[in-house]
C-alpha cells in the first residue's frame, strides 16, 4: 500500500528563491505547489510575490520601451539577410 506523500513546507527564504525561480519558469510541478501552499497561508510572501512581479512588469516595460521588439514586416524582409 502506497502512503500517501506530504506537501513540502517551505520556509520564508525558500519561498522566496522559489518566487524567483518561478519567474524563470525553473519551478517543478511539486515545488509550484509547495510555493502555492505556502502563499496561501503567508501574507508576508504574497505581499514580495506582489512586489516581485511589479518589478518584472516594469523591467519588461523599460526593456520593451529601449529596445522594441522588431515588427513582423521587419523580421520578414530581413530573413534574408545573415
């Protein structure tokens, strides 16, 4: 008979890197849900989570507006080139 296998608890620290490597989509199916469980019932994480993902949109925001993604005719006229 299988037993059945408890969530991993994680700390503050955990929570956090594991916040960081989610942004990097870095996360295994069993760590998302630990992270998932641990936000759920941390309001101190939720809150850098909240902050965390503030950053990221702004950085994308600044990166976008300084180096714009090239537009779909650019990118087709320029296949030829090397």
């Amino acid at each position: 008979m299988e037993h059945p296998v408890e969530p991993q608890t994680l700390t503050h620290d955990e929570a956090h890197y594991a916040l960081h490597a989610a942004a990097d989509g870095l996360l295994t199916p069993a760590d998302q849900q630990a992270l998932g469980q641990h936000l759920a019932s941390c309001e101190a994480c939720r809150a850098y989570a909240a902050e965390l993902g503030q950053f990221e949109t702004g950085l994308r925001a600044a990166l976008q507006e300084r180096w714009p993604s090239p537009s779909a005719e650019a990118v087709q006229q320029g296949s030829g080139k090397v």
